[in-house]
C-alpha cells in the first residue's frame, strides 16, 4: 500500500453507485486506493476483476459493487458507505450531533425507498436515445410516482437550499445521486424550481465534475 | 405530556412498518408516547387519523407511518428512526463505535434493497390463505429472488447468531422486521439453518411477542 493512503479502499468504477462513493471522496479529500472492479455486463478486458468473481466475493458476498474497507472495517451498500465517512472523516459535510445524523440517515433511506427505482426507469428510458422517451408509458408511470416525493423534496429544499443543517452535506450527495437519475425528466424538474436550483448547485461542485468525467471515461 | 414522557414520540400502528420502532423501544424500556396514525385503508372509526390526514403531513409530508419526534428532531423512515433510536438510547443494542455504526446502516439498507420487496410479496401471497400459495409463480419467484440474500445472510449469522459485534442490536431488529415478511417461507428457512436459529431466537423475546400482540389485537 502506498505510503500516501489511509489504508482506505473503495472497490467499483464510477459509472455504479460507486459514483456515489467517489463524489464523497473527492469532496473530502482523504487519500484512498480506488480498485476498479466491474459489472459482469461492463466487463470488455480479460483481466478486469467483475462483481462476481471469487476474489471480490470475499469483501462483498453479494457480489455488488461498490464496497468500502477501512482498516478492519468492511461496509457494503453506497448509502452506508457516505454515511460511514460522513461520520468518520466528513467534518462539516458530517453529521454535527445525532440530530442531523438522523436526518442525513433518514433523507438517505427515503431517496432509496421514494425515489430510486423510478428515478433508474427514467434513467433506462432516456438512454434508449429515442426522442419520445418521454412519452412512452414507462417513462410517464415513472415521472408520475416521482411528483410526489419531488414535492416533498422541494419544501425541504426551499427553507435553505439544502436537507439538513443549512450546508452541503452527505445528505444532499446521497439523495442528489438518485435524482441523477432522473435528471433527463425535464418537466418534473420544471415544475419544481427549488430541486432544480439545488440540483444544478451541487451537481456544478468540481468534485463532481471530476467524477462525471471520471464515469465517462 | 404526561409526566413520566422523555418527549419521544411515536407515530404509526404496530400493523405497519411503526412495528420496527415499537419492538426497539420495548426493548429499550424508555417511556414514549405512542400516538396512532392508520393507513387510509385501515381507518374503521371515524375519529382515527391517517397518514394521509392534513395533521400528520405536517409531520411526515410523505403521508407514511412511522414517523418520530424527539425534541425538535422529526425522523421519518422506519430504518433511519431505529438507527437514531439505538446511537441515542440504545446502550449495547446501538453501536459502540463508527465501525459498528456503519455495519448497522448497512445491514438495514441491505434489507431494504436485497429483500424487501420480496419479503413483501411472500407476505401478501402467504396472506391470500389459499394452501398452495408457496407454488404460485408470484411467490415462488420471490423465493428465487431471496436466496442469494439469505445465503450472505446465512454466512453472517453461522459465526456468532447475530449481524454485528456478537450480540442482539439494531441490526438484528432492521434486519429481522424485513425477514419477517417472508416468514411464511418454509422452504427458505429450512435451507439455512442460522437464519432460521436467528429468526426464531430474536421473535422470541418478549418484547417482539408484546408488539405482536399489539399488532395482532
């Protein structure tokens, strides 16, 4: 391990919910050792190490990328892994008191309970490339069940422009990186300016810039 | 409020994801009042409030039980209260460091995105009471779909009979409320043998059996 790194490993490519993880990373500017592991689907190199080979297995029995290690410390799950280094290096992008650690937990369960699935379905449909995907059925079914949790989101982003404690913190990286999948609804975001504003100010920080391009790469 | 009250409130009938809640507060023993919020589709009595009700939105804008108030913190999300519940009152059922706090937000996002959707499937097939509802095509792809969960799960509790750090915390709690929705699995239980064990071990404490009562009455 090089001398340079706190004995962090974060395993998955940036175009997962790795993303997640990098962005995180990236904002706190620790040292870590990135392992690129892929998808089966994304594998196209014979050496690259995919989600289900066995050496991998070990750190994530699931077989799902991302994971996380910290010294003797392994977490799966991309959620629990920014909550983890919210709480352990975050400083203000972390939890003050149990009160916004609550919250960030909260906010981050709800992206995953309220959102996430019709957020990937619009995802999947803008990918198609076809210029209608938003009028195909699919796609609307998505929109529709996301105009409810949108609502909530833009209440609480109209007090102060972010979830919890009035700054940027893990909470607006772990629900902004669900409604990433959403982006391409651009109707939904019309309707609801506070998302839109706080979505485009944190999705303009530079350290997510970099992962994006990093996803492209 | 009533005197002997710490300020904790409780939102939601235990015949909901409120049941999480009830069954960790028991088990911590602290004083809470518990105020009852039905689902829309569980209103009987004129005078009950749902979750939909002008009132409880204010609490919860999501129209969902649970939802808790401790103070000035409100937390919404069954998953994200218990985990609030147990880094504030929870003693040796919390975690007692950042490395077992993050396994415990893991677990519970585990569950929530490896089994509960299944879980619940085998719940509403296993509720229809026709006998052969475990060969229904619905519910036996939702036995398909929980396997390679239970199998980590299985690998996880063959070591000490319980998720993180040897003993019965949180965790089991998140973990074992989702599990419950498939209890009615038999086939499932019977391949692995330490998730059964656990199962039937966590749902035999009292206070679980308490707010089943609660849930059943």
């Amino acid at each position: 391990m090089a001398a340079t790194t706190t004995g962090l490993k974060l395993y998955g490519i940036a175009r997962s919910r790795a993303m997640r993880n990098l962005w995180l990373l990236a904002e706190l500017g620790i040292p870590f050792e990135h392992v690129k592991i892929v998808q089966t689907y994304n594998k196209t190199l014979p050496d690259e190490v995919t989600s289900r080979d066995t050496e991998f297995l070990a750190i994530n029995p699931n077989g799902r990328i991302p994971a996380l290690i910290d010294g003797d410390v392994t977490i799966w799950e991309s959620m629990a892994i920014n909550l983890y280094l919210g709480r352990k290096y975050g400083g203000p992008l972390g939890p003050v008191d149990l009160g916004e650690e609550g919250q960030m937990t909260m906010w981050s369960f709800w992206a995953t309970n309220e959102c996430e699935a019709y957020a990937i379905t619009v995802h999947e449909s803008s990918m198609a490339k076809s210029e209608d995907w938003q009028q195909t059925p699919k796609a609307q079914a998505a929109v529709e069940h996301l105009d409810a949790p949108f609502s909530v989101l833009e209440t609480a982003l109209s007090k102060t422009g972010y979830l919890v404690g009035s700054r940027f913190t893990v909470a607006d990286v772990n629900v902004a990186m669900v409604i990433f999948y959403a982006r391409n609804a651009s109707a939904l975001f019309e309707r609801y300016p506070s998302v839109a504003r706080w979505y485009a100010a944190v999705t303009a920080r530079p350290h997510f810039q970099l992962v994006m391009k990093m996803r492209e790469g």
